[in-house]
C-alpha cells in the first residue's frame, strides 16, 4: 500500500479540525425562522434566523432544538427548518461571500432567472462559487448551488467582516424599512420586524455587529451626546415607557430633520416622527452614538 505524501495527511488533519468545528452546528433552510424562549409556538419569539444562517445546537427536545444564533440570542426552533449539513457556509472552504443589502432578494434556480429557488431578505449572507457577468452563483442549504442578481449586494472576502460605513449609510437602510410591518422579535420584511431589529440588521451590513435587544444595546453602547443639541444623522434614541425613565424600552433611529424611525406599535409598522415635542423628550433615556457621520 501508498504511503500517504504529508500534503494528503495535511488535508486529513485540516479536514478533521474543520468537521470538529461544525459538528455540532446547523444551518437554517426557510426565509426566517422564528426562535422562541421556550420549545412552543406560543412562547415568546426571541429572535429570527434569516435563510443559511448557523446556529449553534445545545439541546434537542421532541420535535425543537435550542440553539445559538448569529445575533447572540438562545431560544428554541423547530427542528424541521435546520440542515445538520453545514457545507454552504463552511468559511474555510470558500474565498468570497456575499451579504443581501436590499430589503428583499430573489435566489433563482438558473443563471439569469427562472424558477425561485428561495426569497431572502436583507442581511443574508452567501458564499460564491462562481460569478458570470452580474450574477453570483451562490451555495445554498441541501447541496445546492442558485444564482443572485449582483444589484443591492456586497462582496467580500470569504472571513472577512463587512466594511464600516457612516451614519448616512446606516439611516438609508433603515429607511428601507420604512412602512414595514411591526412583529416582535422580527428581523425581516417578509413576516414583519421590531425597532431593535432594524438597528441590528441595519448595522450589521454597514459594518458593526450590535446585541440584539434593546436594553442590551443601551448597556453594551456608551458613547453619545448629553442632550438632542448635540445629536446626529444615525445616533439611536432609547426611550422609557413614561416620563419617570426609570427603565429602557423602544429605541429609534435619528434620520436628521428633526424625525426619528421606529416602530409604532399602534399603527403596526415602522414609522417616523418628531423628535422636538414633549412627548418624546420627557420620555428619552439616551443617546448613543455608533457611526460617525460623513
């Protein structure tokens, strides 16, 4: 018998270190997948996985497994929307990847478009096999490979973290989810997203990765002006629910002009509003700082 050259024994061991790394990982397989607190569709949701997104498996019960999301949260997901196989977003075997900057994406079947092969939405990530002319060929959950238009994408390297950008860059994206429907512990526009979810998202693919929650985010974020005087294009305003502000919980987005987006739970969306009026300013918390603005 051969022996095996050290190039081949090489390719074992990395092999062998890249499986243990993701053994116990898991990729999901629908546009968004609900994470809740507790293993039933009634708990609360605590977040949402967006399409090959990996998860971190820590227990499974009957039908659910608990997991570790990308945006730090632990909750609950059905196990019928997870791929143990974790080939479509194992970094290491890859050199380019792509992140979904439009509110919403089209993967088709084919070069050019035909048939839909899944709807995702922004902040979904891909990794590239191959490109012709404005089309990525990108691989998806199941052993499969789809085609994605180039327009409202990013590229980067396959382990490189997406570029920072400013805070007019981050208010134009959160501006896309403008009139978009308000759910709790959404991320996307396809079910419906909440205000902590639109700074998580909106973030993210301008560069900087933020907890998921608002009192986490006041917690984790220290940087800001003292008063609205001193306040910019992107800051983010955390707000009480009464005027004692005792407590944090809503947060907005400063788009300049005196308005503010967030999510107004009476209407069921996202929306803007002035800022400069008692009811707001006798209710405001905090201001925080994550971009500066150019």
């Amino acid at each position: 018998m051969d022996k095996k050259t050290n190039s081949e024994v090489s390719q074992q061991e990395s092999q062998a270190i890249i499986n243990k790394r993701y053994e116990d990982k898991a990729v999901t397989i629908e546009t968004v997948v609900d994470v809740f607190k507790d293993p039933d569709i009634n708990s609360q949701r605590v977040t949402q996985c967006l399409f090959n997104q990996l998860v971190c498996i820590l227990e499974e019960k009957d039908n659910w497994v608990k997991v570790n999301t990308v945006d730090g949260s632990t909750g609950w997901l059905r196990s019928k929307f997870i791929d143990r196989d974790c080939t479509s977003v194992i970094k290491e075997i890859y050199t380019k990847r792509i992140v979904v900057t439009g509110k919403k994406k089209t993967v088709y079947s084919n070069y050019r478009g035909s048939a839909t092969l899944e709807e995702v939405s922004m902040g979904t990530e891909f990794f590239v096999k191959s490109k012709k002319e404005n089309y990525y060929e990108v691989v998806v959950p199941g052993n499969l490979t789809g085609w994605i238009e180039q327009k409202d994408t990013i590229e980067i390297a396959a382990d490189s973290k997406i570029p920072k950008t400013s805070g007019g860059d981050f208010v134009a994206t959160v501006e896309k989810f403008k009139d978009t429907q308000y759910l709790l512990g959404g991320v996307s526009a396809w079910q419906g997203v909440d205000a902590s979810g639109v700074v998580y998202i909106s973030a993210r693919i301008n560069g900087i990765d933020l907890p998921r929650g608002t009192i986490e985010l006041f917690d984790f974020l220290k940087d800001g002006p003292d008063s609205v005087e001193g306040i910019k294009k992107g800051d983010l305003l955390f707000f009480s629910a009464n005027e004692d502000t005792d407590d944090v919980t809503d947060v907005g987005i400063y788009a300049g002009d005196e308005r503010f987006i967030y999510a107004n739970k009476a209407k069921g969306c996202i929306d803007s509003a002035l800022l400069h009026s008692d009811y707001y300013l006798k209710r405001l918390k905090g201001i925080r700082r994550i971009f500066d603005f150019v």
